[in-house]
C-alpha cells in the first residue's frame, strides 16, 4: 500500500470518528457482563446486567432478556445490589419460555458506567455456545420527560465445554513487534496491592512515560489478558477510574513508538464495598458438648472477595485472630472449662468488611471419679494403697492434704477399664489426711471433682503405750516437784518471817527510847525558851497569853509522843 493511499485511509478514518463520537457520547447502553465465559456443563455461573449511562442522569430501565433453555437455564435473580429501588416489574424469569423480565427505576437518578441492574445466576446444560440477548429495552433520562436515551444492547456469548480433566489451555498474550515499547509499569497510590481487596470504588493509576512513546490505549474490563481499544494520542501518564464494578475487573495498558504498539501491561482491581451477610454458627451433628476444644460451622454469604478470617471473642477474655486459610468455614476454638460460654464471631472478608454473630453453648464434665479401695484407719509405719474409678486411659490428678497443711498433687493414668492406683512416697505422719481426685480423658474433656475421703493415722499400739506413760509420767514428775518446791518455799517464808519479828520488835523497842528521849529534849528546850522569855521581861512574869501558848506546846509535844509510841507498838503488833 502505498504512502499517500494509506494516509487517505487515516483521514477518512479520523473524519468518521469525529462524526460519530459526538453523536454516542452521551448515548446510553444496557449490557451482560461478563459478555464472554467459558463453563462447563452442569456448572453454574453470575451473569450482571449492568447499565452505563454515558454521563447522563437516568432514573429508569427495562427489557426482556432471552436465552436458549437447551443451552442454559436461569437458577435465580438477585437484585440486592440493584441501582434501583422502585421496581414497576420484579426481575422474572421463566426456563420454559426462555425469557428474563425486568422493570424498575430510582427516584434521585443514576449517573456511572457500570451500575448493576440485577443478576442473574445462570446453569449450564448441554456443551454448545449460548448466546444470551437483550431486547425491548429503554433507559430513561432523568429529565422530566422520560426520554430514551439507550443506544445499543449487547447481550454475552458463553462457550459451555463438556466436563474434561485436560488442563485449562494457556491464554496467548498480545505478541509485540520489535523494538515496540516494553510493558509498562503501573502503579496506584488507591489500590497498592494487585492481589487485595479494597473497599473504595475509586482507583487512581500512574505510569512512566518512556522516551519515544506517541500514544497510549487503555481498557477496562473483566479478562485478565485483553488487548486495550482506548487510544489517548496524546499520552497520558495517569488516569482515575470511577465507580469501579463489584469483582475483580482488570486494567490493560499499552504504549505506542514509531514502529508500533507495545507489550500490554495487567493491573488488577478487585473491590468489594458490601459486607458478608447471613453469618450462621452452629456445632456439628453429634458434638460431644464435654470435649474442652470445640468447633464452629460457619455459614456466610460473600459474593465478591469471600471470607476467610475471624475474630472470636469467648465470654470477657481479648478476641483473637482466626485465619480459614483452606475455606473450609471452621473455626477451632480455644479449650473451655465446663460451663456456659458466649462466642462472638465477627466475620472479615478480603476487603476488611465484616459481620457479626453470636453463639452461646454449654460444656459438661463428665461423671466424677470414684474412689473404690481405700483404708479409713492407719499407723505411722504402713503406706497406704488408694483405687478409683475414671474413663479408661484418663490423666487424674490426685490431691492429699494433712489437715493444717499444704496439699501434695499426684499425676496417675487410669489403665484401660479406667482404674487408677495410688501409692504414696512415703508413709504419713500423724494426723488426718483428704483425698480428692480430678481427670481430663484422652480428648481433653475435664471431670467434676470427686468426693472427698479421709484417712485417718494413728501411732502403733507399743507406741501408744509408752506415749501414754510417758505422757502421764510428763504431768506427775512435774507436779512432785512443785509440790516440793512450795513446801521449802513455806518453810523459808516461816523462817524468815520469825526472823524478821525479832527484828522488827528490837527496832521498835529501840524506835520507843529514841523516841521518849527525843521528846524529854523537846520538853527541856521548851522550859528553858520559857524561862528566858520570863527573864527578859521586866516584870519577870509572862502574859497570860505568853503562859497558855507554852501550855499549849507542851501539850502538843505530849499528845505527838503518845500517837507516835501507838503507831510504832500497832507495828509491832502486825508483825
């Protein structure tokens, strides 16, 4: 093809498309999507029917949906996540006509690419490509006026395969010319993780614009490996995706140079914005409700990014972590004491939305061990032998007290019919001793606590004897002796006590003359005070005053010298 031929081509081409574009820009569609699947016979799969309003406001839609019923059949309809929520006709469908029926609308409007009508679980029959259609439809713009503003229709094309164990083949990827650019780099400050899951339906990409790069294409859809149809002659380096769909979906880039169109570059978006619903727990059939470890069935509903972990909260204790990694929709509690038990599960899917449920259940112990050999009455010198009765091959643990004192543990091992031996260390001293036993069997599962025996130790009989003399003889020496001591104590106060009258009766005689002769002075210096006053009067004659006060004082002295002869006989008498 020669030069001037081929850019007539480009120019024709580029005056066709500035005629149309204008023209569908704002045009409306209602598609299937996935448009293309492929299944195997008897297998199930979700279809959407999905709605882009071009960048107008629509507030209604409506169609009729056929496919073949040798080729597929409708199982259910779901309108959960429906943009819409007034509804003039429910999503029906009907397998003998071949026909699924829809009618409804909002009242605010809807403005986006990719909002779900409703869906539509389809099953596969027979190996054949079914084709599935839709017909009599309209958009209605939210203008007032009701006016239809749907432009095409585009049902899906599903290739059904009969079941086969041959591999899946490999998809063939885009083949890029040489010296063509190499795959771009794509990165995203919204969506960091190609593999997780996000709750945000916004996502922002960039990419490095390599030297010699003169248009860019980019798509968005489903295939994990399409070849992108957008072309930007002008390259970008960033883009922002709105209102991403529900799912996984999957951005394709390219680059162009002057020899053409380069490798194709994948970037997976995966969004989940609505949490898990329908949490159910429940114990599997026959749990044996005195097993300490317990398992919960749980029952979730997730219909994009799937669940897969857990945190349980058992009564007042911290929730903890539980990751399903192989799906299997278990969860393997911690071990329980026997009881009543409060389970809060709140259930995470892969975009960190979750849901909440709770589940009560009652542990028991099983029966209490038994002892059934066992002496009530022991001596010092013999160690007892104790048997009981349990579950077969049980852990007992064996408790021993000494009254007043700390117990001793004894970790046994029932044998196979569940009997269990104790035989002590050592002897027991004196004293009263009780026993209690506890098991936990093979499976982990606790048992009440037994009831409590008693043991009493007792003394040999030679040795009680001897204690008992010794015993008697420790209370009659004892007393002998302090009988002894209280007579010598008795005579040696009689003793002391005549000695000490004689002493008493000596010092008093001795106290009466000191006495009488300390008084005589008195009285002999009182006269010689009265005859020098009498001399240094004139009239050598004292008054009658004078006279009576000396009266008066000799009396005193008098009377001062009987009391005190009284008092020092009164003492000699008392002594």
């Amino acid at each position: 093809m020669s030069l001037s031929l081929r850019n007539t081509y480009v120019f024709f081409g580029i005056t066709l498309l500035s005629l149309l574009l204008p023209a569908v820009s704002s045009a409306a569609t209602m598609s299937m999507s996935p448009a293309t699947g492929v299944y195997s016979a008897g297998a199930t799969f979700t279809a959407r029917v999905v709605v882009n309003s071009a960048g107008k406001s629509i507030n209604a839609a409506e169609g009729t949906i056929k496919f073949n019923p040798q080729e597929v059949t409708v199982v259910s309809v779901d309108r959960s996540n429906s943009i819409f929520s007034l509804w003039v006709t429910e999503p029906s469908f009907s397998n003998s006509a071949g026909t699924v029926t829809f009618s409804g609308g909002l009242p605010t409007g809807y403005t986006g690419s990719s909002g779900t009508v409703f869906n539509i679980t389809f099953r596969t029959t027979n190996a054949s490509t079914a084709r599935v259609t839709l017909t009599g439809g309209a958009v209605l713009a939210n203008d007032g006026m009701g006016t239809n503003v749907l432009s095409s229709m585009n049902g899906g094309t599903y290739t059904i395969q009969a079941p086969s164990t041959s591999p899946t083949p490999e998809v063939v990827e885009y083949v890029a010319p040489a010296n063509t650019p190499g795959a771009p780099q794509i990165e995203s400050s919204t969506h960091s993780d190609r593999e997780g899951w996000y709750k945000t339906k916004n996502a922002v990409l960039s990419w490095t614009l390599p030297a010699g790069v003169t248009s860019v294409r980019t798509l968005l859809d489903e295939s994990p490996s399409s070849v992108p149809t957008r072309v930007y002659e002008t390259p970008i380096s960033t883009i922002t995706l709105n209102d991403l769909p529900e799912g996984e979906s999957y951005f394709h880039l390219q680059f162009r140079n002057e020899d053409g169109w380069g490798r194709v570059s994948h970037y997976r978006l995966a969004v989940d914005t609505e949490a898990p619903s329908e949490l159910a727990l429940s114990l599997p059939e026959g749990a044996d409700l005195s097993n300490p470890k317990q398992t919960l069935l749980v029952q979730v509903k997730d219909s994009a990014s799937g669940v897969n972990r857990y945190a349980i909260k058992i009564d007042n204790e911290e929730a903890y972590e539980f990751l399903d990694e192989k799906n299997e929709q278990k969860i393997e509690l911690k071990e329980l004491d026997p009881g009543l038990h409060s389970v809060i599960v709140e259930a995470f899917d892969r975009a960190g939305n979750s849901t909440v449920s709770s589940f009560s259940l009652t542990l028991s112990a099983f029966d209490k061990p038994t002892f059934t050999e066992y002496p009530n009455e022991i001596n010092e010198e013999v160690i007892p032998v104790v048997r009981g009765l349990t579950r077969p091959r049980a852990q007992v643990e064996v408790s021993v007290q000494k009254i007043g004192a700390e117990p001793t543990l004894y970790n046994l091992t029932a044998d196979d019919s569940g009997v269990f031996t104790l035989i002590p260390e050592g002897t027991f001293t004196q004293g009263v001793y009780e026993l209690t036993a506890k098991a936990i069997d093979e499976f982990g599962a606790q048992s009440e606590t037994s009831e409590t025996i008693r043991i009493a130790v007792q003394q040999p009989g030679y040795v009680q004897i001897g204690t008992f003399l010794i015993n008697i003889l420790s209370v009659v020496i004892p007393l002998l002796a302090m009988l002894v001591l209280l007579v010598l104590s008795m005579w040696f106060l009689v003793a002391y006590m005549r000695r000490f009258k004689g002493r008493v009766s000596t010092e008093s005689q001795e106290a009466l003359v000191i006495l009488a002769r300390e008084f005589a002075h008195l009285h002999e210096v009182l006269g010689q005070e009265q005859e020098r006053l009498t001399q240094a009067k004139k009239t050598k004659k004292l008054s009658k005053a004078e006279e009576d006060m000396f009266v008066s004082l000799s009396g005193a002295l008098k009377g001062a010298q009987t009391r005190v002869e009284k008092e020092v006989d009164d003492v000699e008498q008392l002594v």
